[in-house]
C-alpha cells in the first residue's frame, strides 16, 4: 500500500532480474473516472513495455505495446553515479512492532530512498516499507506486505493473452491512458529512470528503482466525452423534480 499523505492505492510487484523483467499491478478506487486497475509489464531484455488498462464504471479494457524510450539527455550518467553508490545503514527503527534497520541510497532525479529491513522475525532481511524522499522531503511512503524472495511464479510477469495487447492506436483520442513514454513527459521521469535501470544496470540498483516506483506510477486517463449537444437538431424529455438533500 503507498501513502501520499491523502492518496491511497494497493498493487503488487513481481520482480525476475534473470530475465530483467517487473510488474507492476495496481487497484485504485477513488479516481475521477471510477475504479481502475492497471497492470504494467516491463520486460528489459527485449525493450518492452505492455500496459494493460481496466476502467471498471465504463466496462472498457485496452492494453497497449510500447517500445522502450530513449533516455533524455544526461540521465544515464545520472543513473548510473547514482547506481554507483552503494546503499549505507542510517538507524534502526521499529515498524508494526518489529525491529529493523533503515538503509538509504540515491536513485535518478534526485530522489533518496530509504528502506526497512526486517532484523527479527521469521523472515529476516525482509522489506518492510520504503520510502522516497526528494530535498529531504518525504514524497510517499509504502507498507511492504508479505515480502518473498525466490518462490515466485516466473509467469507472473508474463503478458496475458486475455488483455490483447496492442500497438499505440492512432491518435490519442482512441487511447484509455498514457504514461508519457512517447514524449518525455516531466510527469514520467520516474518511471523512465525504473525502465531504463532494469533494463541497462547493475541488479541492486534496478530493484531500489522498482521499489520506489510502488505506488506512483503517474497514468493520465481519457475522460468521457461531452455530449453533443450543439448537433442535436430536436429533442424532447419528461422530468420529475424533488427535494435536494
């Protein structure tokens, strides 16, 4: 679950650094176009994207297909000094009652991330939540729920026959959500820094890159269209008027 003060969301993420793959699926239900959920898959090796798309108020689904963006200029030398530091122990903590030790490292754009390792209970070296920080300011926190490390389903970030996976349509009229990879859109730099880590540098560093992408994948959503009114060349209704609550 991810924490942006009033924001709230839940998903998952499976991650194969053998096959440098992630995905990512999450459910948000107070959006403005209703519940919606999302499934990105990102498979580094062969420079693919799929994003899968579930507006349940409007009954539509649409996955699409997206090659791998070209970085913007400098953010591969970003990425990778910042790949080139180490993570290092800041304090120990006490999360839901567990003990546990918080180590820090930079990622690309300027931002930190902080996470809990479990040093207790049955699962020792878990994760149990991070955060992300820019200018020393906490940007989102996410609660880590039943950390596992290898006993995944590797199918789990395979791509779904069901969703039908397309290239971009035409337009942008026909398309149910972008996530600015056509265009490097300043509200998708996170996400390009995840895409381009796992797909071009060193493990550790692709892994911190995902963890903090949890949660803060930003989706722009094409809202219902307004009715035609001004081509209507007749019309009439009946109506009724009650009480306002």
């Amino acid at each position: 679950t991810a924490d942006h003060s009033s924001h709230r969301s839940a998903g998952s993420v499976w991650l194969d650094m053998d096959h440098r793959r992630f995905r990512l699926a999450g459910d948000a239900k107070d959006t403005k176009v209703g519940p919606l959920s999302m499934d990105l898959v990102v498979h580094g090796e062969q420079g693919q994207i799929f994003v899968n798309v579930d507006l349940k108020a409007q009954v539509e689904q649409q996955c699409v297909e997206y090659p791998f963006p070209l970085p913007p200029p400098g953010e591969m030398s970003e990425l990778r000094q910042s790949a080139s530091n180490p993570m290092t122990f800041v304090s120990v903590a006490h999360v839901d009652g567990e003990d546990c030790a918080i180590f820090a490292a930079p990622l690309g754009s300027g931002r930190w991330i902080h996470i809990f390792v479990d040093m207790e209970s049955d699962h020792p070296g878990a994760i149990l939540q991070s955060e992300v920080l820019k200018d020393g300011r906490i940007l989102r926190r996410v609660e880590v729920v039943r950390w596992r490390t290898g006993e995944e389903d590797r199918s789990a970030t395979s791509v779904h026959r069901s969703w039908q996976c397309q290239p971009p349509p035409d337009g942008d009229h026909s398309q149910l959500a972008h996530l600015g990879l056509r265009r490097a859109e300043h509200w998708s730099l996170e996400l390009q820094n995840a895409l381009h880590a796992v797909q071009e540098l060193p493990v550790a560093f692709a892994v911190l890159e995902v963890l903090a992408l949890a949660g803060d994948v930003a989706i722009m959503i094409r809202e219902p269209e307004a009715p035609p009114l001004w081509s209507l060349p007749r019309a009439s209704f009946s109506f009724w008027l009650g009480p306002v609550a």
